[in-house]
C-alpha cells in the first residue's frame, strides 16, 4: 500500500524537492539529541589520551607492576641478607660474679668453713665464616679473681687467655653448603623476579593496548550511534513535511519516531560501552580510586590504522623461544634445581673437617705473705728439734727451702698480658675428624627428590614450548584474519554507502518508501561500526602477536632496568 501511494503522489514530491531541496538533505554533524552523559564523568573534563601515554602512565601507576617492582626489591634482599651472614661477629661482655662456697674440709682453704671468690670478667670474641666452608673464632678472656682462700699464693690474680678455633670442611661442605645454596638461590631469585616483573609488563602493556581501542571504538561507535540517530531524526522531519503536504502516508510518521527512539536507545547503549571501557582503562593507568582523573572523559586521540604484518611463523617462533618470560623462568628454576642437586649430592658424602686450635694463657697476681697452714705445725716441731739438739751437742737441721712462686707471674694484669704475648704457656691441637653414617637416607631420598624434579621441569618446558608454539600460530592466523576483516568490512561499508545514496535518490523520486531508507541507513551504520571494530580488532590482534613473540616492551621502547 505504501508504494502505491508514494508512486500515485510522485509529482507532488518532486514539486516539493524543487521548492525546498534543503530540507531532503541529511545532516552530516550530530545534533545530540540524546546529552552526553557518563555517570561520575564532568563531560567539561576531557582528557585526550594517546596509546603511548596509556601505556607510560601504566608503567608508572599499575598497582601489579608496582607488587611486581617491589618483589624484586625483596629478592635482592634476601641476597644481601644471605650474604650478611659472611659478616663478621664482635662479641664484648664484661661481668661480675661473687660466690662464698661452703667447705667441709680443711683441704678446701676455707676459713671458718667457707670460702669467698669474687671475679670480674671481660671476654670479648670475632667470629668469621669463610666462602669455603671454613669457620675461625678468635676469642680474648681475662679475669681478676680475688678470694680467701689460704692455699692461694697470688691474691688478686689476673688470668688471660688468647686463642683461635678453626674448622675447615674437606668432603661435604667443601664446594657447597648451607649457607652458599642459600645464596645461589637467592641470586637465582632475583633473575627470576626481573622475569616474573618483565612478563607482568608485557601482560599490563597488552590490557592497555587492548582496552585503549576497545575505548576507540567505543567512542567511534557512539559517533555513529549519534549520526545515526541524527538521520532518523532528520528523515521524521522529512516525512512530516511531507505528510503535511499529503505527499506521504501519516504511518510513515509513526514509523520514522519508532526507528527514531530506537537509534537513540541504541545511542544509550554505546554510552554505556565507553562508560566501561574508560573504567577498565583507568583500572590500568590509574594509581588508586582517589585520583581526580577518575572525573575526567578520557578519549583516545590515536586512530586505528592497517599495518600490514611481515613477520613469517619461523622467525615469529624463534623470537618467541628466545625472548618469552615463562620458558626464561623455566630456564632458572631448572638452574635452582641444578643447584639443590648440587648440594643434595654434595650431602650425601662422608663429614670430614679439618679442625686446628691454638691458646696461649697468660698469669700474674699479688703475691701474699702468709703462713702455709700444711708446713706451719712442722716449723714448730722442727725448732723443738733443734733445741734438743744443741742440747745434745748435734747440729741443727735446716728447714727445706718454701715452693716459691716465678717472679713472671708476681705483678698486675699488664704482667699477665706480657706472659700471655710471650707464648710461654700455650696449647696448640690439629686433627681430622670423620662423621659417617650408617645410613644417610634423608640425603639420599633429598637427591632422588631433586633429580626426579629436574625430570618434571624438563617435561613442563616441553609442554610450555608447545603452548607457546600454538599461541605464536594462532596470534598470527588472528592478524592475518584481521586484516582480511579490515578489507572486507571497508568494502561493505563502502557497499552500503552506494545502497544508501541509491536509496535516498529513489526516496526523492518517490520511487521508494521511508522503510527502505531507513533500512539502508541501519545497514550502512552497522557496516561503519563493523569496520571500525575490525580496525580495533585488528591492533589488538597485533599487540597479542607481539606479546606472544615478546616483543611489546621493545614496540613501546620500554626498557627494563635492573
């Protein structure tokens, strides 16, 4: 019925596009019926993005590149605390000690069944572990002792000793031991954070990437959206006048406004979409949900483009096997696992240790004059004997000569320094010790453990290797298919474009109705979204091929410092 009655009021229509040839022209700039608005978002606020500050803005704001920078930061760490432990260690403890023990003897020295020492100590000692395994301890004591007891003939005494203890590991323990696998693996550690960091910047560069075009075409579908939107509203105008000169069925009025609120549902729909893909790309750039930006439009100022890939899948894998983080990370911890075997095999032999120690002892004191309780009774019967003797006539028998102490060790504590840097009272013992066990199956089951797990990475890089292979593949198929997408969807758009201009001279004509152009024009709209999506497609389908060979942070001119 329509066409029948647009072809029956042809001439009318014809005379109404000589009178007013203005109006049957569709407008080119949107009239933004339907307001911008994105919640949270002052719309005054623009905030022009290009792909390169994203991607900067990321690597200075992501919070997971920020775990991931800090985790290196512990790892080098734990190597400085690991190699902390070849400090050396000062010792210095000065102290006071008073006892009075009781004595049952006479032989205990004791007067009146006690005996009282009071002892006044500074040692001081340096302790120092060696990268071969070694462990010397230099040790200084020194004492004054001061007591009652009477058999004591220096009171105060001053006692000091210098020394060294020594230990040199032969068998196990020799080329590698506790403390130097602690080491290596915390060296090991940090080459394995940097690679864990440098995957965590390849994957938060290829989210920007990603979200930064999904934002793009957001926005580039919102523009069509809007135009769209703006022609159903320019082609309602067209039929009222129309209608009003009884030139066209009032329906087509009806028909105009229902695909008129239905553009702009769909105008609602991709504000929506750039409302999201603007949070997901704040998510990345932004450091934490306080920033002000977070008020801000952001709006990417680059545009899609085709650029042609010329990488074939040979030198795509090579590349990809060479540079990509995870079969790096393989690489490493299959070298701690050569470590742990190392070490595990160098547990399972015999302990031989070299030990050697050396003390040289230093003595002085006061020398007391007082009676020796022992040779005290014998005096008195010796001068008893004496007098009977001259009695007799005899002669008298003379007393053996006291012990005496050596005049070295009569004096203060510098005389006891002397006798101790003199070396005249000294003690030096060298030896070899060996520890072996009857059974040493902690040792044993701790090597197979290693060696089995050395046989599981080996397996788990295979299989990464194929993951990657495949990733490689289908990242290329992705560009190569983007392309031709690209090429397909820019020939329909340009398709519905001819469709649409053929349709609107025919709507002049009156040879068409207002539903073929209205079709025409939601075919067109669709092929521009389809072509701009292809376009998006197609850059992220390059940032993945670039993440899968890992090449990104070279793409970027992002350069890791370590």
């Amino acid at each position: 019925m329509q066409i029948s009655q647009t072809m029956r009021s042809k001439p009318t229509c014809i005379l109404l596009i000589l009178l007013f040839p203005a109006t049957i022209t569709f407008a080119q700039h949107p009239s933004h019926r339907v307001p911008f608005d994105l919640v949270g978002i002052d719309a005054s606020k623009e905030k022009k993005l290009s792909l390169q500050e994203a991607v900067e803005l990321a690597l200075r704001n992501n919070r997971d590149i920020e775990v991931e920078r800090l985790n290196i930061e512990i790892s080098q760490l734990g190597v400085t605390g690991a190699e902390g432990r070849y400090d050396p260690i000062f010792s210095f403890g000065p102290s006071f000690t008073s006892r009075t023990l009781p004595v049952a003897s006479i032989l205990g020295g004791g007067a009146n069944g006690a005996v009282a020492i009071d002892s006044a100590t500074w040692n001081s000692s340096l302790q120092q572990l060696f990268r071969s395994g070694a462990n010397l301890s230099l040790f200084f004591d020194n004492s004054r002792d001061t007591t009652n007891n009477v058999f004591t003939s220096l009171n105060p005494q001053f006692n000091s000793s210098l020394g060294f203890n020594f230990t040199q590991p032969l068998f196990r323990n020799f080329k590698i031991d506790p403390l130097r696998r602690e080491i290596q693996i915390a060296k090991k550690q940090v080459s394995l954070s940097d690679a864990q960091f440098r995957l965590k910047v390849i994957e938060t560069v290829t989210a920007v990437v990603q979200s930064y075009w999904d934002l793009a075409y957001a926005y580039s579908d919102l523009g069509v959206k809007q135009e769209t939107a703006d022609w159903a509203q320019n082609q309602l105008e067209i039929n009222k006048r129309l209608a009003a000169a009884g030139t066209l069925a009032p329906v087509q009025i009806v028909e105009a406004e229902a695909e008129l609120e239905r553009r702009e549902g769909d105008v609602l729909v991709a504000m929506e979409n750039v409302n999201r893909a603007q949070n997901v790309l704040k998510q990345l750039v932004l450091p934490d949900r306080k920033d002000t930006w977070w008020s801000e439009n952001f709006e990417p100022s680059d545009t899609a483009d085709l650029k042609p890939n010329s990488l074939g899948l040979a030198d795509a894998m090579q590349k990809a096997l060479a540079s990509r983080p995870e079969l790096e990370q393989l690489n490493l911890q299959s070298e701690l696992n050569a470590i742990d075997s190392a070490f595990n095999q160098n547990q399972v032999r015999p302990q031989v240790d070299l030990l050697a120690s050396y003390i040289s002892t230093g003595l002085a004191g006061t020398l007391l004059d007082q009676t020796n309780p022992f040779t005290a009774q014998n005096e008195i019967f010796l001068n008893r004997l004496n007098d009977l003797s001259r009695l007799a006539g005899l002669p008298v028998i003379q007393p053996l000569p006291p012990g005496s102490i050596p005049g070295n060790l009569i004096g203060g504590y510098g005389s006891s320094l002397s006798n101790l840097f003199e070396q005249n009272y000294r003690t030096f013992q060298v030896g070899v010790t060996l520890t072996l066990p009857l059974r040493n199956r902690t040792a044993e089951a701790n090597l197979a453990r290693t060696l089995t797990l050395g046989r599981q990475l080996q397996s788990l890089r295979q299989r990464v290797e194929q993951l990657v292979e495949a990733d490689v593949r289908n990242a290329l198929q992705a560009v190569v298919t983007a392309e031709k997408r690209v090429e397909s969807a820019r020939a329909g758009r340009v398709a519905s474009q001819a469709q649409l201009e053929s349709e609107e001279r025919r709507f002049r004509a009156g040879e068409a109705t207002n539903f073929f152009v209205l079709t025409r024009q939601n075919q067109l709209s669709e092929a521009r979204s389809r072509e701009m999506r292809t376009l998006a497609d197609h850059n992220i389908a390059t940032a993945q091929l670039q993440r899968a060979i890992a090449s990104t942070l070279e793409s970027f001119n992002i350069q890791l410092k370590k």
